[in-house]
C-alpha cells in the first residue's frame, strides 16, 4: 500500500494516535512503515508532490487556524500545506470525497509492505534484498533509485525534493507587514532639502533682480541700461521700456490683496507669474517658514522687436505703506472685487484707477457668475482658472503677462 492510502485509511478509521514516527520513519501501528520523506501521490496545486511528513503533521493540525498552523510548520521546518489544498486534501483524507484531481497514482513504488515486530523496530530490516526484480536503493541525498535488469533509472523529483525541505520565511500577508519601520524621517528630510534648494535659488534670484532694478536710469534719460557683454549670455544690451517721467523711477509694482479669500496674494503670486502654477494661499503658507513677507519680486523675460528685456516687478498687499511717489511705480492690482480694497487710494474713483493701473480678477471657472457681478462693472480682466487642471495654468499665467506687458508699453509711450 501507497502511503496516501495508508494515511487515508487511518485517518477514516480514526486511528491517528498509532501513526508513530521512530527515527527518520512512520509507522502506522504494526501495519506499515515508511520514510518520512517519501513522496505521496497528492500533488500541491504548485505543482509538487507533498511528502507523508507534511500530510501526517497537517492531518493532525488540521483544526489550526492556516496562520497557527503555518507559524509550527516553520518551528518544526516541516513544509506547509497550502492554504489553497487544505480542503480538498482534508476532505479526501477523512473519506468525505473518494477521489482528487490532484492525485497522481504514479507515485515512485514502495518495497513489499513491511510489517514490524510488536516486540522492536529494526530500521535496518526495511532495506530490500539485494536479489528483488526491483531494487530500491536511498543515497546519500535522500534521491530515490530503481535498477531494473541491471538498468539503473533515475525518477528523482528534485524540485519536490528541495520544496520538501524549503523553509518558508513569511507569507503573502507577513510580507506586506513592515514593523518597526518608519519612513516619515525620510519624508521630512528630503522635504527640508527641496524647500531649502527652492529658498537658495529664489533668494539668488531675487538678488539679481534686485540690483539690476536699482541700477534703472543711471543712464541718461533712465531709458535703458548696459549689462555688460556677458549678462544672460546676450550681446546686445538688455534695456527697460519704461520713462521715468511716466512710470515713475524704480522698480514697477503690482498689489494684490492681503486677504485670503482671493485666489492670488503675495504668498502665491511668485509660483502663478514665474512658474504658473497656481498654489492654494493655504497649501503655501503652511510650506513657507519664518515671518511673512513684506514684497516679493517677480520677473518675466521677453522679446520685443530686436531688444533683449529683462522686466522685474515688485509686488506688495499693503497700498497704505506706499509713499506717494510709490504710486506712480503701480502698474497691475489683483482686485478682490470689494469696494473697501480701494479706500485711501489717491484717487478719486474707479475709472481713474484703472485708467492709469490695469486690473486683474481671479477666478474660479465654475463659480457663479455673482462672484464677479460687481466687477464686470469695472475695467478690468477677468482670468479664470481651473480648480482641479493645473496644467491649464500656465496659460492663465501668460495671459497676465501679455496684457500687462501691452499696458506698460502703452503708458510708456503715452
């Protein structure tokens, strides 16, 4: 008799108690013995064929829960019985079902069953003679052998064999498991390192910026001013389009409001003109370390004609700060669409403002049109912009430039 039979029929019989292991055999009372690593004929859905060892220890572990029972295989390094082949080998090992498509009734054969003194075991009488039509014969790696008529045959299942003695280290859940591991450290500081990458070259930026903007009209007349050959890798000299006598001297300005229930303040502004990317207030002041800034300055490079111009702008939310000559440098405001952004101004109304300053007003494509109901009365550019397509952006953003570009150029030469 095969082992899996052996097995099943001791297992029908409720007989499991006298299923004995001695050394490196089973035996099953004074009936049957064999090794403990011989090969049955229930084959895993893996594909390899599990030995007596694993049925014996999973039979009687079959009440275990899969994880219980897979936690004493790996104690005992006894190669487990798949989650997926426990019922129906449970079933046909306790007779429920007769048969299985998993059983290959080719399994190597056995030597005459072997029936053991009641009064001691003799491993060494389980060896077959020497003089049997079929000799079996165990090397030293456990590798089974038939020699027939002289003719030596190998059917050695290796891959069964190195499953047989496989030691599994975690399964499909453990490996997802990851204790004792925190990768939030790694978060922050590759966070630390961007925001301190992006400050050093905004503040580069910035600099730069800000010392050529200083240096408008040293020359005569402030209509324009020399680099120098190597600036920004052009030959020809780089000149600002703007009059003193109507734009006032220094740097342009830009307002935006200072509360934040506009889409564009000086927390956000820097990423929607030089980048275009637009950044929710909050998202970026929660980014942002130290105190709030007083101006930020922004730029936009562009090519008109033949000249080459580098265009720096300042923006500000604070109006009641300017000087009065500040204000002949404000070009552009971001309204916020409420009457009380203008008080104080140094004008007498609406159509004087936005005669000499070009408004702009962000919003959210899918608002209501009462959002912007008041200023639609008044002469400024409505941009409107995606809440969810940033890559659309970009687009708002050139917008901006170009029509407060063709203002500048405008009041320029007015």
């Amino acid at each position: 008799m095969d082992p899996l039979s052996a097995l099943r029929d001791f297992t029908i019989r409720g007989e499991l108690d006298k299923i004995i292991r001695v050394n490196d055999e089973f035996r099953f009372g004074t009936e049957y013995s064999f090794p403990c690593s011989a090969e049955t004929a229930y084959r895993s859905k893996q594909g390899n064929l599990y030995n007596l060892e694993t049925l014996v220890f999973y039979i009687q572990n079959h009440h275990l829960k899969h994880t219980d029972y897979m936690h004493n295989s790996l104690a005992l390094r006894i190669h487990a019985v798949t989650f997926t082949d426990r019922k129906p080998l449970l079933d046909y090992l306790t007779g429920k079902v007769s048969t299985s498509d998993s059983i290959v009734w080719n399994p190597p054969k056995f030597p005459d069953e072997f029936r053991p003194d009641p009064s001691g075991f003799d491993p060494d009488s389980v060896k077959p003679k020497g003089n049997n039509t079929n000799d079996v014969v165990l090397d030293e790696i456990g590798d089974t052998h038939y020699s027939v008529k002289d003719k030596e045959v190998e059917i050695a299942d290796y891959m069964g064999i190195i499953r047989s003695i496989e030691k599994p280290l975690k399964d499909r859940e453990g490996i997802l498991e990851c204790k004792n591991k925190d990768f939030y450290s790694v978060l922050v500081a590759a966070t630390k390192r961007e925001e301190e990458r992006q400050r050093l070259e905004s503040q580069q930026r910035k600099d730069g910026l800000v010392a050529k903007s200083r240096l408008m009209g040293a020359e005569e007349g402030g209509l324009g001013l020399s680099y120098g050959d190597d600036m920004m890798g052009y030959d020809s000299k780089p000149k600002m389009h703007l009059k003193g006598s109507k734009l006032g001297e220094g740097v342009p300005i830009i307002l935006v409001p200072s509360a934040f229930q506009t889409l564009i303040t000086i927390y956000n502004v820097k990423e929607f003109l030089e980048d275009g990317v637009f950044m929710p207030t909050d998202v970026k002041v929660k980014q942002m370390k130290g105190a709030r800034p007083e101006c930020v300055t922004v730029q936009k490079k562009f090519s008109r004609d033949r000249d080459r111009v580098v265009t720096a702008y300042e923006v500000r939310d604070k109006p009641s700060a300017l000087k009065p000559e500040d204000w002949d440098r404000v070009v552009a405001v971001f309204v916020l669409g409420k009457e009380w952004q203008f008080k104080d101004w140094p004008f007498k109304d609406h159509v004087e403002i936005f005669n000499k300053i070009i408004g702009f007003f962000m919003r959210f494509e899918d608002d209501s049109v009462e959002s912007c109901k008041i200023v639609k009365q008044w002469n400024v550019k409505i941009i409107s912009i995606s809440k969810n397509k940033r890559h659309q952006d970009r687009a708002a953003a050139l917008e901006v430039w170009d029509r407060l570009e063709e203002f500048v150029r405008g009041r320029s030469h007015s």
